[in-house]
C-alpha cells in the first residue's frame, strides 16, 4: 500500500526523493478515491525500484492541496527531482497511469 505523506514529510518524500513521485491527493470520503486505491497499490509493485507512489489526505493536510492547486480528490501529481510534471484529475485507468508514468520512467 502507498505511504501517506503528510505536509511535515513532504519535502523529504517527495521533493527531495532520488526516484519520481506520483502523489495521490485523495479524501477517505471520496467513492472514486477508493475505487483508485487497488490501482495504485498494483502499480507499486509493478514499477517497485522505479517510481515511489504516496498518498496525501487532502483533508487533512489542506495546505498541501493548496500549495498545488488540488481541486478535486482524486488529483494525482508527478513529480521528478522536485518539480511537478503533469497531473491527472479523476479516476483513471491503468493505461492512463501507465502513459502518465512512462513520462518519468
């Protein structure tokens, strides 16, 4: 399962991690969050080593949503070497994250 990052370990998880970062901005609350979640975790383990997949509860750590403009749960943001490179809002299939990874990978 994806590691929560919370905004007191953000900078060091995901900004400062040597591998990319694909951020699940998500809400426990949200039905297509939930229908996201075994997704994710089966990517994990597909690109384990290549690519780290964490999860940012947007209602509890809102400044973090803020900071990067997160609308609406589920956004998932890519980061490499601290800067975001593209975003996906919604739920999505495994092609879509697949080609949203392979931008990084």
């Amino acid at each position: 399962m994806a590691e929560r990052v919370s905004a007191e370990d953000f900078e060091s998880k995901v900004l400062g991690a040597e591998l990319p970062v694909l951020a699940d901005f998500y809400s426990d609350s949200c039905i297509p969050c939930k229908m996201l979640s075994p997704l994710l975790s089966q990517l994990e383990s597909e690109y384990a080593g290549k690519i780290n997949i964490v999860k940012i509860n947007v209602n509890f750590d809102a400044e973090l949503a803020e900071r990067y403009e997160v609308l609406a749960a589920p956004t998932l943001v890519l980061f490499k070497d601290g800067s975001e490179v593209t975003r996906h809002r919604g739920t999505a299939s495994k092609d879509q994250l697949n080609e949203l990874i392979s931008q990084v990978i």
